[in-house]
C-alpha cells in the first residue's frame, strides 16, 4: 500500500511540473524575418534576432516585431504588416487626387535603439498604425504640395516619388507658398494660384523638419507610389488641355508640314535652277572649248600653210634657180659651139625625113627614055633633088661643118 501511494504521489508531481512546465514555457522560438523582445519577471529586457529555439525565463513576456513593417495604402488587404485605405492628396492647384502607396520600413539592428522603439509603441501594431502610417500620410501629401495636378500627369510622376521618399528618409520639407496669376489654357480666363517652393537657408541646404523615425534608427527600405486616381474635375480639365494641346500639337505639325513642304519646294526649285544653270555652263563651255579648239586648228593650219607657202616659194625659188642654172648652161654651150648640138641634130633629122621619103619612092630616078644627046653634061634628078635639101639644110641651119680651131 505504502509502494503505491508513493507512485500515485510521484505520478501528480509530475503531472504537477509538466503543467507547470507547459504553462511557464521557458522556452521560445523566433521565425525567419522577426525578432523578439523579451522582458523577464524581474524587469530585465533583451531583443532576440537570430532564427530558431531560445531560453527564457519562465513567466517572461514576448513581443513580435517584424523586421520589416510594411505600410500598404491600397483601400484593399493585401496581407502587408497594416493595411489602409487610399491616401486623399491634394495638389498645388487645390485638385484633389486618390493615392495608393505600399511603404516598407526596416527596424533598427541595435538592442538600445529596438527596445527604446518597444517603450514608445509596445508592439508592431501601434507602431504601424499610431507612428509609421501618419508620418507616411504627411509625407505624401507634403510631396503632393510641389507640383500641380497637370505637371504630375505630364511627366511629374518620378518626381513625385522622389519627393516622397526623401522626406520620409530625413524629415519633411518645409514650404513657401507664392502667388501666382496665369492663363488657363483650356478656358483662357486669368487665374490666381500658389506656387509652393522648398525652404532654403544661406548656405542653399533645404529646411526640414526632424524625422520622426530617426531616433529610432528606423530606415527606408523602399517607397513606391503605386497610382494616383484624379477627380474628374481634374480628368475633365486635362481631357480640355490634351484636346487643346492636341490640336495645337496638330496645327504646329501642319504648319511644320507646310514649312517643310515649302522648303523642300524651295530647295526642289534651286536644285532645278542649279542643274539648269550646270547645264547652260557646260554647253557654253562645251562651245567655249570648241571654239578655241577651232581657233587653234585654224592657228595651225595657218602655220601650217605658211610653212607649206615658204616650201612651196622655196620649191619655186629651187626650181627657177635650177631652171636658170641649166638655161645658162646651156646658154653656155650654145655660146661656146655655135648650137652646133641642136643644129647637128636638126639637121640630122631633116636628112632623115627626105631620106625616108625618098626611100620609100616607087618611081624611076633616071628616065626610061632619053632623047637627043647633046654636048651637055648629063644630069639626075634624084642626086639634084638630095644635092638641093643638103644645101637648103645648110642653109636654114647656118651650119658650119668646118671644124674651129
């Protein structure tokens, strides 16, 4: 009996201490991403960082912070750390606009800068909520204050975004507003508005109001302006200065168009004018380079006659010197032998023609008959007729047959 009122008593101080085990817990564990602090029953308080199991005293309070608390303002949930609706803005000129933003914020690293964090928000909710999402609000709607709606949707976006995230990494701007009177574009009436600029101090730096996260060492991990949804007074009035705009888009480019048309008409005409005049120089020059071809031909064949003039007087000069030459020679040798080579030769000629003819004579030299026969000397025609042409030759010709001496 004794044996088994020791088991049954052993039995409920165990079960004793694993309840008391189970209910104190002196053990936790820390997921990927998070840390925790812990603040034991004594008042002593430490941040844990690293991922998996840790000790702590039993009775100890924990609290779980995400590394990164992610502030989403989309009107919807997306399962960020704190999930608000959209951002009303307004623009400096007065439009009123919707905006959606998703920001992330790192905490610090440091257990003197976390657990200062835990005193002034207790837990991640509060943080989000009471410090993180209103100093995002004012920052974007500082932001908004630099430009009007019309310079955002025409191009202004970026630099919205850099506004934004600049102010919600080292504090908020402090703005000047200044008044400004202009033309509406779309209904051409004269308006005022504010035109709001970043304070500056002599040295150029821009004036700024403490950033409420810097004491706490909480950082930027990024900032993204997802969209800005416009009021349709505002969709309306850039719908009139895009159709505006459009149309003188429009016009500038048929004014272009037409200048271009012009000038390239211009420009076709000199082109025309210059092929024209290129033309009208190379025919000239054409008919320049032949006359002076013509008149150096004509230059050359005048050279050309004049040397064949002088060959041509020098020829006739030869010739008539060859001309005279041989006259006087043979004036000469006329002089010399009394022409007794022509006269020689002349009558050397006529002896030939009588003799010829009378070779070829068919009649009788003597004739046939003959009467009386007288005391005369008998004579024959033919020797007469020879002794008659010898004398007649001698003659005409004046020949000499004595040899001179």
């Amino acid at each position: 009996m004794n044996t088994k009122l020791k088991l049954i008593g052993a039995g409920v101080v165990s079960l004793f201490l694993i309840l008391g085990m189970i209910l104190l817990n002196p053990f936790g564990y820390n997921d990927q991403g998070y840390r925790q602090v812990v603040e034991t029953p004594t008042g002593n308080r430490y941040v844990i960082y690293g991922n998996g199991m840790y000790w702590k005293f039993p009775g100890s309070k924990v609290t779980t912070y995400p590394n990164v608390i992610t502030i989403a303002n989309r009107g919807n949930e997306t399962g960020s750390t704190f999930d608000g609706g959209l951002i009303p803005i307004r623009f400096n000129d007065a439009t009123r606009s919707d905006a959606q933003t998703v920001v992330r914020f790192r905490l610090p690293p440091a257990d003197s800068l976390m657990l200062k964090l835990h005193s002034e928000y207790i837990n991640k909710e509060y943080l989000a909520m009471k410090g993180l999402l209103p100093y995002t609000i004012e920052c974007l709607k500082n932001s908004a204050q630099l430009m009007d709606s019309e310079q955002h949707y025409s191009g202004g976006r970026a630099q919205l975004s850099q506004y934004f995230q600049d102010q919600l990494s080292d504090g908020l701007y402090i703005l000047d507003s200044q008044e400004k009177i202009y033309r509406d574009s779309a209904t051409n009436e004269v308006k005022r508005s504010y035109k709001t600029e970043i304070r500056k101090n002599s040295a150029g730096e821009e004036v700024r109001k403490g950033s409420d996260l810097a004491p706490f060492g909480i950082v930027i991990a990024s900032a993204t302006i997802e969209n800005v949804i416009y009021e349709n007074a505002v969709v309306e009035k850039l719908s009139k200065k895009i159709e505006a705009s459009t149309r003188e888009s429009v016009s500038k480019q048929n004014l272009v168009t037409a200048q271009q048309e012009a000038m390239t008409a211009e420009a076709e005409g000199r082109r025309k004018l210059v092929e024209i005049e290129y033309k009208e120089k190379e025919i000239q020059t054409q008919q320049l380079v032949q006359a002076e071809t013509q008149v150096r031909l004509a230059e050359k064949d005048q050279e050309k006659q004049k040397i064949a003039l002088q060959a041509a007087k020098l020829e006739a000069e030869k010739i008539k010197a060859l001309a005279d030459a041989e006259a006087y020679s043979k004036s000469k040798v006329m002089q010399a032998d009394g022409a007794l080579e022509k006269k020689l030769t002349t009558y050397k000629e006529t002896q030939k023609m009588w003799a010829d003819a009378f070779s070829n004579y068919k009649g009788n030299m003597v004739p046939l008959y003959q009467t009386g026969g007288g005391g005369a000397k008998s004579s024959n025609a033919g020797t007469d007729f020879m002794q008659i042409m010898t004398l007649k030759a001698a003659k005409d010709l004046n020949l000499d047959m004595s040899v001179k001496k």
